[in-house]
C-alpha cells in the first residue's frame, strides 16, 4: 500500500512539469503579449492609453522582452520555492492574489462534493430498490433535469429569482457589510447563507448523474447470485441493500470521484463569475483573456496539483475498499 | 442591515437581533457633540474635529492654503452646500482604478472649467507666459499640503522633471516639454513659483497641465515620501524598480495623495479600494467649509457587466458615472424605484459610434490608390445605412452622422464654428446607393467578375478587410459592421469582417497593416488630442503619416497634398499665441476635411450614457458631457462637493 502511494505521488511529478510547459506555452499563443493587449483594451473602452505610456520600459521590466523559454525557466524556478513572480494586471504578487480566492474555490468544490455524494447515494439506492415504482419514476424524472440544464443557465435563473421575489442579491459569497471586514462569527454566518447556492448549483449537474449510476450499478448488484443467498439466509431487506449490494455497487463511485474534481472545478469557474465569487475562476479566465503570463500559469499549475491530489486521493479510497486494486 | 435572508432561522435571526442592539447602542455612544449638530455651520467633517480636538491633527487653519480654491458648480442639479458624511459606494472594472481617477483623481495645477471652454486655476492661483510664449510661471497656492501634512510645494515639481532627465527608469519628458525636441528647463525661485523655460513659444502648455488625470498624476509626485526610495537618496536601493512600484497612486496606500479622498485600504488583492477624506484637501465650498462633504468611498472591482447591472438594481451603488450601458437603460428605469435611485443622462458628446477608418497607406498599393480617390472614399461613405446601424446597434437613440469630434468642443462655440460643424456632420452622410455605385462607375471600376463583385485595375476581385475588436467591451461594432458589410456588398465590393484574437488587432493598426478598422471617435480638445481630425499619431485613419510626425521624420512615410496641409496647420496651432486664431486654424482644418474628405467615414453619434444616482445623494450636475477621457469628467464638477443624506 505505502509503495502503491509513493510511486502515484512520484508520477506526479512528471505529470505535472509536462502540464506547466504546455500551460505556458499556450497561454501565450495569441499575438501580441500583455501589455499590447492592455493597451488595446485601454484605447476600446476609453479611447486613449496615454497612462500606458513609454511601453518598451514597462515591457522591459516584465521581462516581456525575453525569449519565451527564459520567461519560462524564471517563473518554474520561482515555483518551486514558492515565489510565482508578479501579476501584470494587478501589479502585485501572484501570492498575494490567490491564496485567499484558492480557499473560496477549495470550500464551493469540497463542499459540492460533499453535497454531491450525499444525496446522490441514497437517492441513488431509494430509487433501485424500488425500481419502476412512482417514486422512482419521479427521480429519474427529476434527474433528468437536473443533467441537462447547464449550471450557469441555472446560477442565472436562480439570480434572477431571488432577486425579483426576495429583492435578496444572490451575488457574492458576502453582504456588502462584511466585505473586506476582518472573519468573525457573524461574517461566517453570512458566508454559509451565501455558499449554499454555489454550492448547489455546481453540484447538481453531478448529483443528477451520479444518482444515475449509483440505481444502475445497484440494480446489476441485486441480480447476482449472492444477494439471491442473502435473502435466501432470512436478512431483513434493508441489510441485504445496504451492507451487502451497495457495498459492492459503490466501487465506481469512488473512481468517478477522482473524475468529477474536474468537472467540480470547471463547473465551479463558470458558476463564480456569473454570480461574481471571489474564487480563482473569474481570476483565471481575466488572466487568461489578458495573456497575464504568470497569474494564468500559476492558476492553471494550481488546478492541475488539485486535480492530481484528487485523483491520487481516490485511487487510494479505491484501493483501500477494494483489495484487487492493491495488486 | 438585511434580515431577509434568516427568516427561517430564528437562532440566525436572534444573533443577528443582538448584533443589531450592539451596534445601535454603539452609535448612541458615538453621538457625541461633533455630530449632533445638523447643519451646515461647521466648517470641516466632525471626524476631523474630533481628531483635531484630540491633538493628533492640526487645526483647519493650518491645514487649508492662504487662499483654498473655491469649487464651483456652474449647473443644473447643484441642489446646495452639504453635510458631512457617509459612504459613497462604487464599482470600478479595471485595475488601474481609472474610473475611480476620473472622478476623484484630478488634481492639477490648471483645471478645465465645466464647459470646457477655458481654464481656471487649480493648485496654481495664477499662471503668465512671457511675450513669445517660451517662457510660463505658474504661481501655486501658498500653504498646499499633501495627505500626509507634508507641504506641496515647487519642489515637487522640480523633482519630477529631475526624475524625467534621468535616464535609469520609465520616466520621460512628457511630449509637451518638448520644443523641436529640445526639453524645457524648470526653475524654481521659490517655494511658490515654478518657471518652465522652452527652446520656443510653446503655448499649448497650461492645456496639457490640465488635461486628463494622468498628466497631473505623473508631474504630482510627493518628493518626501518618495525619495526613500530613490537609490540617489538611499543607499538601499540600487535601481528603480522599488520606486516605480511605490509611485503608482492606486497600489500604494501609503502613497500621500492629493486626491479629495486618498486611498486608506487596498483589499482583497486590490478588488476592493477604501478611501477616506483627504484631510489637507485644499478647496472648500462656497461658505469656506472645507471639502469633501462624503467622509468616505468603498470602490469594488466589478469586471462582469451584467454584475454590475444587478449591484445597481439592488441599490448597491451610491453613484456610478461609468461602465454602465446604454443597452441596460430599460432595466435600469424599470428597477429605479426599489433600487432607490434616479438615472440621468449625460453625453458621450461622440461623434462616431464608431468611424470607419481607411488606412491612408494601406500595404496594397492598389487599394492605397483607392483610397486616395476622393470619390472611392466618398462612395463608401455613400454606402452606409447609418438609420440602420441606429436602429439595430442602438435602438435608435443616437445620431445618424459624418464622422466628427464632439459637437460641443470649444473649437466651434462661436456662430461660424457652429455652422461650420453642422456642415462637416452632414457632409457624404448620406446613404445614397445609387450616387455611391455611379462614383464608382465613374472611376472606371466598372468590370464585375463572376460573383458580381466589382475587379480592381489589376484584375483581382475588389476586396476590402473589415477589422473588428473581438473584445466583450464593445458589442455594438460587431452590429455595425455587419451593417455597414452589407451597403459596400450592394455596392459590389466584398467584404472581410476580420475579428483577430487577443491583441492582434492592435499590432495590425500599430503597424498600420490594416485596410479598415472601427473606432469610436469624440474629442473636446484638438490642441492636445489632435489625431481625430490632424495626422499627428500613429493611429486612425493615418498610421503610417502620424508615424512619420511622431518620429520626427524618421519612420513612416513622408506626408505629401492634403496631409502636408494638415500638418503644416497643426504646427502653426502650436505657434500661435492668440486663441481665437487658434480655433480658426482648427476650423480650416475641418474645411479640409469637408472638402477633401470623408478620410473616416461617419456611422452614428452623441451617445448618451446612463449614470445612477441615488436619491439620497446630491448635487450631481444633471447632464454633463462624459466621454472624451481628456476633459476628465465628471471631475471637472468638483465631485467632492456631492453629499449624502445623514444615515
């Protein structure tokens, strides 16, 4: 088991060097560097970039005017030790700009999971236990659903309703008061009211269907032979499910875990920036749109060490719940 | 305080019950002699009486100037002098904070009056030049501080333009110290004066002093604070990069500022601002109480449009002058009631939403041929259904129109200059098919190939490239366009609408490989902006001649006919001294345009913009003109003399 994590972690390493090299390689596809596209911006909104002006000296001192690999081997150097250079946008360090926004994002992406896999599991064994009755017909309907609307369709309708009937705006993970006000238990209490609609609207598409899967494999478990003997043995029908089938029926379950973090992520970028949450993901696609070289990079870096943690999280729950794996 | 979202939840509710008493007996406390009184008779904010009273800030006398500048409010919504307090809410899209400068970041030795029709005096009481103009003193006001008590002196003047002699950072001579590319020289007799000597008459100076708040940002510099970290006056530092960093007023709190409000907070990695009154501001109202009346501004990096929308029909915003768009205005009326709030109207004064330019020197000689044809230009021009692109861009509240500057520029103030503007609005701007196809007939274009489409002299298909910006920022250009796509199509041309990623249309027009682009046009002042209508720049309709301008002659291409003749204009402008002879070389300027142009082509014009204004908030002007970014407004409007109601 100890080699089986260390030789999952080691790969890591690889895997995520050939992501930063790609990462940055793309990142900076688009003609022109940052500071064109500042200035570009500049001139569309307000039509003048004389604030901007002497741009070879600022291109100079961003390094911009550097071969892309030495731009590269700076900022992977930085890296390791935890310096990850300095946003052009914001002119201050990548540090200082993340940590607090990686936190919101870990907290909507842990707590949809969470939600997620609560509700989707028993839901999930309701629904193959008392397959093609109404109740199952009403949650599959239901799930249907909740798979095909899209969750920034959902976060708008929400938006929408809320504010039009409670006048309560949804956006934000904050009231306006305590914005920028140092944590107390009163600013905790405002978060939890606000984090429950994220929270729900990037779970839902996976709860929709997670449940889905969770009946099916169910169902192809209470076929087999060994559920007949269980029952032939006289145990109540709530063991039978539960400690026997489900057992064996949520192995999947735990390797999609490792599968849905991206989905989480992406779900959780597209969901925070139409309700405007100070996670990573408007802070990504912002960074992303300006070619902010090492903001974009470290964001991406950041997703990706999530993403493989993740993925070696579950393939050690599944290891650990089932020992063909260990092999 | 909202309790409407813990209804459900009576423990949640009764925290909030106890929070809510806390804080009420908190502000009973707070009450004391300083705010009880209501009215207007106090001469500065109760919070800086109560700092005064507890000895840690001097008295109002020793912190205003011998003569403060008295702000001025010359328009309609001017209600009376306010009362001191509260906190304007505000949202800002980008991270350079500009359109929080724009409100509450102009302050400059020379300001623009609210018409803009003439100066006034800002941190400078007076301002002379010598008899041929290459000689300007500037007298400033006696006793200015900076935010920190730190006298403003000509010292800090001094040490700017030293900072832009120096060649070991980003500091450099700003184009307007410059005569035939020799720099001024700043002298300083006292601590009062400050004397710019140039190498000729140079009288479009006091202009560019009070222009856009960038100007004023850069030569304001608080030499105290900043020479910590000048390696000439550290040792610590051994380059510029520290300094450069800790000079940008919107990311160093420390900063001391000249700003009604100086910045107190930078939170969130700069996505929410909190500034606080200045209080060493140096203009007072009409009774002499000092300003701002607001004691403090909470300004949120909102970059999502429709964001913003919702901030503002939830009454989240105080005041909100920019980054708000004419396509949410039926929103934003329909919502003013529970928002709490009233719109009003001010003008973008544009007078091209957007223009059509032509690259004089397109890369293709045949096309640069072309569009050297007065009737080849003219004949586009005829092409463009501009009630069209009203209606569809614009739901019809704009102007169909040529492409100009704003109407209400001082350049055409008198009877002349108005008649004269009226006609360069009109000229070609109509969308006349018939005429446009006849021009093009005329010039022999007259060979169609298989498609229809009209061949050029050298036998190709005749092809034009329309660049277009791929930017969420502007969504009525993509409209226009196609608009404009479809009258040259029916005029037998073939259009290309070219929407480049990422910033490569800006490397198209910077290198001027480009045959049209789309950019929105309006401009108060053409001494100091003279590009729209002059080929000063490398930008427009003129890349490749405003290079050789900008260069000296070194780049680009040489300008010969009617560019020669726009050049020779503008150098003339900068050598004359007498304003209205000034205003009348712009007016020739603009003879040229009507009768050798259109060289941009004119789709529609004077935009309105929406601006929220809560009803608790006051003396907001009730129309003002918002768009050039030269004239700074709205804080050329003195915004530190709006109010709030008390809470």
């Amino acid at each position: 088991m100890i080699s089986f994590i260390f030789r999952r972690c080691l790969l890591a390493i690889p895997t995520l060097l050939i992501i930063s090299i790609l990462g940055f390689v793309i990142i900076q596809l688009p003609e022109g560097d940052f500071l064109d596209r500042k200035i570009q911006e500049l001139e569309e909104m307000y039509g003048d970039s004389s604030s901007l002006a002497r741009i070879d000296e600022l291109r100079a001192r961003y390094g911009l005017d550097r071969p892309m690999w030495q731009q590269y081997i700076s900022w992977i150097s930085g890296f390791v030790v935890g310096d990850f250079g300095e946003s052009f946008e914001y002119e201050r360090e990548v540090n200082d700009l993340i940590w607090g926004r990686l936190g919101f994002t870990l907290l909507i992406s842990v707590g949809s999971l969470i939600f997620t896999y609560s509700v989707a599991i028993p839901l999930g064994i309701y629904s193959a236990s008392h397959q093609y009755q109404w109740s199952d017909h009403v949650l599959t309907f239901i799930s249907f659903i909740g798979m095909s609307i899209p969750g920034f369709l959902l976060a708008l309708a929400l938006m929408v309703f809320f504010f039009e009937v409670f006048r309560i705006p949804l956006f934000g993970l904050f009231s306006a008061e305590f914005e920028g006000m140092p944590w107390s238990w009163n600013k905790g209490i405002d978060l939890i009211k606000h984090l429950w609609i994220p929270v729900i609207v990037v779970g839902l598409n996976g709860t929709a269907g997670l449940m889905r899967i969770m009946r099916g494999n169910l169902l192809d478990v209470l076929g087999q032979p060994f559920v007949q003997t269980a029952r032939a043995k006289g145990l109540k029908e709530s063991v039978v499910v539960v400690k026997h089938a489900v057992r064996i029926a949520i192995n999947p379950l735990i390797t999609i875990f490792g599968m849905s973090l991206p989905n989480i992520l992406s779900g959780s970028t597209i969901v925070s920036i139409v309700l405007g949450l100070p996670t990573v993901g408007p802070l990504l696609l912002r960074s992303l749109l300006t070619e902010d070289i090492f903001l974009a990079g470290t964001l991406l870096m950041m997703f990706s060490l999530l993403l493989i943690i993740g993925n070696i999280l579950a393939d050690i729950a599944l290891a650990w719940a089932d020992p063909r794996i260990r092999l | 305080m909202r309790f409407s979202y813990s209804k459900n939840n009576k423990f949640i509710s009764f925290i909030y019950f106890i929070l809510v008493l806390s804080s009420c007996s908190q502000q009973i406390e707070n009450q004391d002699q300083f705010t009880s009184t209501s009215g207007r008779d106090q001469l500065e904010a109760p919070l800086l009486a109560r700092q005064v009273a507890q000895g840690s800030l001097p008295p109002l006398e020793d912190r205003l100037p011998e003569t403060p500048l008295v702000a001025k409010h010359p328009f309609e919504g001017y209600e009376e002098e306010g009362i001191y307090g509260g906190v304007w809410h505000h949202m800002h899209t980008n991270t350079d904070l500009g359109s929080w400068k724009m409100i509450g970041g102009y302050a400059p030795i020379i300001r623009w009056n609210w018409a803009c029709t003439d100066l006034e005096p800002g941190l400078a009481e007076a301002w002379a030049f010598n008899e041929d103009g290459s000689e300007l003193t500037l007298k400033l006001r006696k006793g200015l501080k900076w935010s920190d008590g730190q006298p403003y002196t000509s010292a800090s003047f001094a040490f700017w333009y030293e900072l832009c002699l120096d060649d070991r950072h980003r500091y450099a001579p700003p184009v307007w110290c410059l005569v035939d590319g020799k720099p001024m020289t700043v002298e300083t007799p006292d601590d009062w004066t400050i004397v710019m000597k140039f190498a000729g008459p140079n009288w479009l100076v006091p202009l560019w002093l009070a222009t856009g708040f960038w100007w004023c940002e850069e030569y304001n510099i608080p030499e105290q604070f900043m020479k910590q970290y000048h390696p000439d006056h550290n040792s610590e530092y051994t380059d510029f990069v520290e300094f450069e960093k800790k000079n940008l007023s919107h990311r160093n709190e420390n900063r001391p500022s000249l700003w009604p409000w100086k910045i107190s907070k930078i939170d969130q990695g700069g996505f929410q601002i909190h500034l606080e009154r200045n209080p060493y501001y140096y203009v007072v109202d009409d009774l002499g109480r000092q300003l701002p009346y607001i004691d403090k501004v909470v300004t949120s990096l909102v970059p999502e449009s429709q964001v913003r929308v919702l901030k503002v029909l939830a009454g989240d915003v105080d005041c909100q002058f920019r980054s708000l768009e004419l396509r949410d205005l039926s929103l934003f009326l329909e919502g003013r009631q529970k928002g709490n709030y009233k719109i009003k109207m001010w003008k973008s004064a544009s007078g091209a939403e957007p223009a059509i330019n032509l690259n004089w020197s397109d890369n293709d000689p045949v096309l640069r041929q072309l569009i050297r044809n007065q009737n080849f230009r003219k004949a586009l021009s005829l092409g463009i259904d501009r009630e069209k692109c009203n209606a569809i861009a614009y739901r019809g509240l704009l102007e169909p129109q040529a492409a100009t500057v704003s109407e209400e520029a001082w350049h055409f103030v008198d009877k002349e200059g108005a008649a004269l503007f009226d006609l360069w609005k009109k000229s070609d701007a109509d969308f006349n098919l018939e005429l446009g196809n006849r021009l093009l007939d005329d010039m022999g274009l007259t060979k169609r190939d298989e498609a229809d489409y009209r061949v050029r002299p050298d036998g190709q298909r005749l092809s034009i490239v329309l660049d277009t910006p791929s930017s969420k920022n502007i969504v009525h250009e993509n409209d226009i366009a196609l608009i404009v796509a479809e009258g040259w199509e029916a005029l037998g041309i073939e259009v290309v609408i070219y929407t480049p990623p990422g910033a490569e249309l800006k490397l198209r027009r910077d290198l001027g490989e480009f045959t049209v682009h789309l950019h929105s046009e309006g401009e108060m002042d053409l001494f100091t902006y003279p590009d729209w209508v002059f080929p000063t720049s490398a930008k427009y309709w003129h890349p490749q001649v405003g290079k050789w301008y900008e260069s000296g002659g070194t780049k680009g291409e040489a300008p010969t006919g009617v560019m020669k003749e726009f050049l020779d204009i503008y150098d003339q402008i900068k050598r004359e001294k007498d304003l209205q002879k000034r205003h009348t070389l712009v007016q020739e300027a603009v003879k040229l345009h009507i009768d050798q142009g259109p060289f941009h082509l004119g789709t529609v014009g004077r935009m309105r913009m929406p601006i929220i204004v809560k009803n608790t908030f006051h003396n907001v002007p009730d129309e003002g003109i918002l768009g050039p970014w030269a004239i700074v407004a709205p804080g050329i409007s003195f915004p530190e003399q709006y109010y709030m109601d008390p809470q």
